[in-house]
C-alpha cells in the first residue's frame, strides 16, 4: 500500500540532525496545524519558523516552506513519484529523495544514511576516506546492489536499525552479528577503523553583543536577512565584535554608531550565554537599556513591538534562553 508521501517526507525533514524523541512532537505539531502540503504552502514563513522554534537548523524550515510551494505549483499539490522531481525539491538531497520514494512508493532507491555507510565500509572494507569521490561510488554501488527491490522501504528501515542496534559506532555487538562471517572489517581487526572518516570539523568561535531597548512595554527586535545563520529569524539589535562588551565598551560603541543620543544611565549586562552550532560556537552578551523614548533609535529596521507579544516570534535559542532567564520578560 501506498503511504502518504507528504507525511513521510515531513518526518524525514524534522528528523534531520535531529533525535527522534526530540522531532516526534514537532511532527506531530505539524500534522495537526498543517494536515496537507496546500495547508502548510499557504501558511506565512514566519508561522512555519515559530512552529519549528527550538528544533534548531532553521535552514530546513525554510526549504520544507519553499518545496510545499513547488509542490502545489509545479505537482498540484500531488508529492512526485520519479526521483528527477523529486531531487529537484529545495532541501532534498539523494538521501531524503530515496528514503521518500522507497517509503511512500517502494520504488528501488537505497536510503544511504550514517548507519547505511557504516555497515557497507565495514563489510566491504572500503578503505578510502568516506567524503571522497571513490568511496561515496562505491557505497552507492554496494547499497543499490544488495538492496531489496520488492521491499526496498523496509530493507531500507532495517539497515537503520541494524546500524543502530548491532553496527554500532562504538562498540558494535560484533559477536552476535549474522554477517560477521563475511564481514571484511571484522575479519581484518578493522571495526574501530571503519569508515574512515576526514580531518576534524574547527569551529570559528563568534561574538554577539544584542542591545535590548525598552521603553515603557515596548520593545525594539529585527529580522535577520543576510545570508548567515539563523536567517529570517528574529532577534535584538546586534552589534558583532572580536569580543563580548564590557558595559564602557559598549557605551562608547553605541555613541560611535550613532545609535542613540539618549542618556545611558539605566543599562545593564547580562552574563555571556553560548551556543553551540556544527560550525561555529556563538557567544553573547544581552545589554538592557532602558530608555524614555525608543523612537530615535538606529538601525532604521528596527520594529517596534509590546514586550508582551515577544512569544509571537520565532528567535534563536540563545536568546530565547536569556528570555526565559530574564524576569523582566
């Protein structure tokens, strides 16, 4: 029986990067405010990004959104069946497009997922670096032969499983496997060695300085639009530096800038909060100022909002943290 693809691809998108009992109430939450692929294309971005808050990767928000449209524009709301549209979905790469396509309509595709390459390099013994040209052929090839096309969906949900349960990472259960036989890794002491995998990812470290202007309830927040993390998400007006302020520092920043000419007696520096992305470790420091008026303040895209509408919007996790933290709010 033919399962529903729109479902099955929602779960495969959430799922990326992403623990299964982290992704399955954002699902869920998913279903039920967008039950089809039109209800969820008509909805705004910043619906779908409040929605997705706190899943992290908001890049997967934004291209479930884009591809809903293209499923409704180009498809007539109907999930492709050929892997040619589907591939060409935004934020579909080979993996998502076969496991979609073995699910939803057991077409012969192998799901080539980290517990799919582990298993392969292992029994194989495929020895080249596993980001290389030769290896990435090579598991290709080995994980379409050995896949059974009658029942590719699950062939394709038990070698997840079998990477998870038995071809472990670390300390697979080599002994109670049934393929160790023939398994080259385990024959050639090689287990702990396979796959091979590439130099080390380094982490840029970023910092943050977010001026949090009040006045009365109200409230100054931005959109981030420039092509960097976190875009079209919400948050203050950012200064980003070498360094986290120092209360003087920043003071004397913001007269530099021109951001204001009001008086900054009433400010305040939060201690520094840190986030950790794949790439890149944020760290920032929240500065309330208080202030009479915020109506002069600079950068002119600000948008003035009441302090209570702030859980309306869809913000990085750092800065809801520091919300959550803050009384004040």
């Amino acid at each position: 029986a033919i399962k529903d693809p729109y479902k099955i691809w929602l779960s495969e998108i959430i799922l990326q990067q992403t623990r299964v009992e982290q992704g399955t109430p954002y699902y869920y939450r998913f279903i039920k405010k967008y039950p089809s692929v039109f209800k969820l294309a008509e909805a705004s971005l910043d619906e779908v990004l409040k929605l997705w808050e706190g899943l992290g990767y908001y890049s997967r928000a934004r291209n479930l959104h884009h591809a809903a449209n293209q499923i409704v524009e180009k498809h007539k709301g109907i999930f492709p069946d050929n892997y040619a549209a589907v591939i060409q979905l935004k934020g579909i790469g080979k993996y998502t497009a076969s496991a979609i396509l073995s699910y939803a309509y057991a077409l012969p595709y192998a799901a080539i997922d980290s517990n799919a390459i582990r298993i392969i390099t292992r029994y194989f013994g495929i020895k080249e670096e596993v980001e290389s040209l030769t290896a990435k052929n090579k598991i290709e090839s080995y994980a379409q032969k050995i896949l059974d096309k009658k029942q590719p969906g699950i062939f394709n949900q038990a070698m997840m499983d079998f990477g998870s349960l038995i071809c472990k990472p670390f300390n697979p259960e080599c002994n109670q496997c049934p393929l160790n036989k023939n398994c080259f890794a385990f024959k050639n002491d090689m287990v702990e060695l396979l796959p091979l995998k590439g130099k080390k990812l380094v982490r840029k470290t970023r910092y943050f300085n977010y001026l949090v202007f009040i006045s009365d309830k109200n409230i100054l927040i931005t959109i981030r639009n420039e092509k960097d993390i976190w875009k079209n998400l919400y948050q203050f007006p950012l200064i980003e530096a070498k360094t986290n302020y120092t209360l003087t520092q920043l003071k004397r920043e913001i007269r530099n800038r021109k951001i204001t000419s009001q008086n900054l007696d009433k400010i305040r520096a939060s201690d520094v909060f840190t986030q950790q992305l794949t790439h890149q470790t944020i760290k920032t420091r929240f500065f309330i100022i208080e202030m009479s008026d915020i109506a002069d303040i600079n950068p002119e895209s600000s948008i003035k909002i009441k302090v209570s509408a702030l859980k309306k919007y869809a913000f990085p996790g750092i800065i809801r943290e520091f919300l959550q933290k803050n009384p004040y709010f």
